[in-house]
C-alpha cells in the first residue's frame, strides 16, 4: 500500500473532531445531519449534489463517502459522472466569468 497524504482511514475519524470542542463538534453534526435529511430535495439528489461539490472542493474523503453513498441509494455511475461534469462546468465558469474582471481593468489600465 502506498502513502499518500491523505489516508483513506481518516475519513472513519471524522466523527473525532468533537474531541477538541465538543460544543460546535456536536452543532456542526446536528446541521449537517439535518441537511442530508429528505426535505424538498430527496436523500439522493442531495447525494449527486454532494458529490459534485466534493469533487469542485477537491476533498477526497468527501468524494469517497459520496461515491459510497450514492451506490447505497441506487446512483449509478453515469449519474455520478455526469453530476461531476455539472460541478466542473461551474466551476470554470465561474473561473472564466471572472476574465471580464480582468478584461475590464485591463482596459481602465491601459487608456
């Protein structure tokens, strides 16, 4: 098995956090808890969402738990993939739409 910085185990440790601080450990797990509950969105569309952010903020624990989760609610893997590619969309775009900014003090410089 190789190293590497991120060690898949850890994600098991994640409920660990509460250890330091167990006031906003348990409000942030009360919240978050609450979040994933069904509501006006199903449990699984808020799993696709979950997963495209996990992979547009680069976190591969959560990336890992909601390849996991997904697979439990049925998601298949084109689903997944194409949520994905929803969040890599955004993603340049926002990084793209931020070229106008650069456009326009560009030409303010520039007169």
């Amino acid at each position: 098995m190789s190293n590497t910085y991120y060690d898949p185990a850890d994600l098991r440790k994640f409920g660990d956090i509460s250890e330091w601080n167990e006031e906003l450990g348990s409000k942030f797990f009360d919240y978050y808890g609450k979040v994933f509950e069904e509501g006006a969105l199903s449990a699984r569309e808020k799993s696709l969402i979950a997963l495209a952010v996990s992979h547009v903020v680069q976190c591969p624990y959560c990336i890992d738990a909601y390849t996991k989760d997904g697979l439990q609610r049925g998601i298949e893997k084109e689903e997944m993939m194409e949520a994905v590619h929803v969040g890599a969309a955004i993603r340049s775009g926002a990084t793209l739409v931020h070229g106008v900014q650069m456009m326009n003090k560009y030409k303010k410089l520039s007169m």
